[in-house]
C-alpha cells in the first residue's frame, strides 16, 4: 500500500546482519516490504488502534 501523498515521513536506519542486508538489497522495494511486514504485525495494529482510540476522546461529541 503506497504512502499518502503529503504524508510526512522519516528516516529510520536499523542495524541488521549480513545476511539480512543482503536479504534486503536483492528486493526491488526494500523499503515497502519492511514497511509492509511492519504493519501485518499484531503489536503494530494494537498500536494504532490506541492511537485513533486516543485521538477520537479528544474530539469533541456531538450529542
């Protein structure tokens, strides 16, 4: 799934083994792979959904 346009991103830089990085420059899209694994993960959709959990109680109610 490709990034929002106007979505501001960073740079994160990660050691990792040979192996690993050698893993990771024989993919055309590195970057959307770790991206991608990332995401998939259930920590990451836990996160997440805190987040928009936390962001909706500052929203101010209607009714």
């Amino acid at each position: 799934m490709p990034r929002a346009k106007k979505r501001p991103t960073f740079i994160k830089s990660l050691r990792v083994d040979s192996e690993t990085k050698q893993f990771l420059e024989s993919l055309e899209n590195a970057n959307e792979f770790v991206l991608q694994l990332l995401q998939s993960t259930d920590d990451y959709q836990k996160f997440i959904k805190a987040l928009r959990e936390k962001e909706n109680q500052n929203q101010p109610k209607l009714f």
